[in-house]
C-alpha cells in the first residue's frame, strides 16, 4: 500500500458520483498530512483492502472537517479558504454528508469488525461535536468533560483506524486500539498547546483561536486551576472575545508563571508512552508518535 494508492481511491470515490460541482469542491480541499492513512500504511502495509480502508476513513475525516468549519465558523483551514467561506455553509454540510453517504457504501462490503468499529466511531465522533459546541456556552474547567469530549472528537476516529488496519494484518487488534486511542488523545493535546504558543502564520489560523470560539482547551483549564479569584475572574472575561494585543499577551504570560502549557506537554507524553508500550517492538509507530508530540504546527 502507498499513499498514492488512498488518495486514487478517495478521488475515484468522488469521481463516482459524476457531480461536477463536487469534483469542483473536492479540487479546493485543503490537503492535510493523512495521517490515518499513514497508520493503515505503517500497520498493515501488504495486506488486502488497506488502501481501501484507509481511503474510506480518510473520506469520513474530510467529511468531519467541512462539518467542524460550519460549526466553527472557519473561514479557513491549514491557511487555505474552506469550502464554506468559498460556497457557502450548505455546500460544506452537504458536501460533508455526500463524503459520509459514500464512505459507508464503500464500507458495507468490508469485514463486519471494521464496519462496525469504524460505524461507531463515526457516531462518537459526532457526539464529540455536539459536546464540543454544548461546552462552547461557558468556560469549562471539568477536566472529566474535556477528555471525553476530545475522545469522541479527535481520537475515536483514529482508534478505529489502528483497530481495523491491525485486524486486515492479522495482529493484536486491542493493543493497536489502546495506541490509536492515545494517540488521538495526545495528539489533540498538542494541537491545544500550538494554539497557544505559535503565531497564525505557522498555525495558518489566528492564534487563541480555539478560546475566541468558545473551546475551553487543556492549558486553559490548568491555568483556571492555578489562578487567583481575581485572574480567574479575568480570564473568564476574555472568553469567547477577539482578544487585544494586551490581552493576549496577559493571557501568554499567565500561562507561563501557571506551568499550565508545560503541565499540557507532560500530559500528552505521558499518553505517547502507554501508547509506545502498546506497541514496543514497532519502530515506525514508535516513531511516528514521538514525531507528533515534538511537532511545532
């Protein structure tokens, strides 16, 4: 299997529905690192149906980006225009379930495991994004809350990815599971840490932005826990706000003095070692996640 093999089997999905203007919205999609697909590829790389199976997830994700853009209110995505700034929010929710109506025809076919696993992921990972928009109505400092919901979200999908591609190579599809779903874990941890820490040009979005739209991420709630009434009573205030120069920079220091990114970056490597334990002898997924928890965007 080659990434080249996923991203013919994706585009020969869209070509299916002779469609010209999904061909045409399909054409402005941002292309992002595929990383589901590369852990197919790295797990199961000669087995039968992996291109395939790495093309239907990989479809199910496009899907849950257009959605999360309408939800967000992105007008952009890895710094290009998303679908919705370009067309509109009913092209991108419809555009996101042709993707999802297709990648389940494709997936009917295939061992009932992974169909099943891989359906259920995709309902948790709508549940994710339901939580994830009840908890934008206020500050949420539950850290319980906060795992779940990145769970569902982000690495549901990615634990099914390892579930599956470890069931087509015939290898311990439970502990790969336990490696997928960490992954997805600290992976999310990391994307909340970058929102804080880099600049829009590397993160080819605003920086704060996950607070500007009303996500309580991991470094903020350890900062929440850290502060004083009275800063807790600010950084309350700047929630869901296009924040100032001022602010943002009360914002970076009180993260510093609070250890609160720091204490996210302990977090996310303690995930990646159960991860890296589930899977030791595998040098290219041990790899891959130390990659991933260093990455600066």
């Amino acid at each position: 299997m080659d990434l080249t093999d996923v991203t013919t089997l994706v585009k020969r999905f869209i070509d299916d529905l002779k469609t010209p203007s999904v061909d045409a919205m399909y054409d402005r999609l941002p292309k992002g690192k595929m990383l589901r697909a590369r852990l197919v590829q790295m797990i199961a790389p000669e087995a039968e149906n992996a291109a395939l199976v790495a093309a239907i997830i990989e479809t199910i994700h496009l899907s849950s980006l257009l959605h999360d853009d309408v939800i967000d209110e992105a007008t952009t995505r890895r710094g290009e225009p998303s679908i919705n700034a370009l067309y509109s929010d009913k092209h991108a929710v419809m555009l996101g379930d042709i993707f999802y109506s297709k990648a389940f025809f494709e997936l009917v076919d295939m061992d009932k495991r992974i169909a099943k696993s891989v359906s259920s992921a995709v309902t948790k990972l709508s549940l994710g994004e339901l939580l994830d928009v009840d908890m934008g109505n206020a500050f949420n400092h539950n850290l319980d809350a906060y795992y779940n919901m990145i769970y569902l979200k982000t690495a549901s999908l990615i634990e099914t990815t390892t579930y599956s591609a470890a069931l087509l190579a015939g290898k311990d599809a439970e502990a790969h599971a336990t490696f997928g779903r960490n992954l997805g874990l600290a992976y999310q941890i990391i994307d909340d840490i970058l929102d804080v820490t880099q600049d829009a040009a590397t993160l080819g979005k605003p920086a704060f932005n996950d607070y500007k739209e009303g996500k309580t991420t991991l470094p903020y709630i350890l900062m929440y826990d850290a502060l004083n009434e009275a800063d807790r009573n600010t950084l309350l205030g700047l929630f869901k706000k296009d924040l100032s120069t001022d602010e943002e920079a009360w914002l970076r220091e009180k993260l510093r003095i609070t250890g609160a990114v720091e204490q996210s970056k302990q977090r996310a490597q303690e995930l990646a070692e159960e991860a890296m334990a589930c899977v030791r002898g595998d040098v290219a997924l041990v790899g891959l996640i130390q990659t991933m928890i260093t990455r600066s965007y």
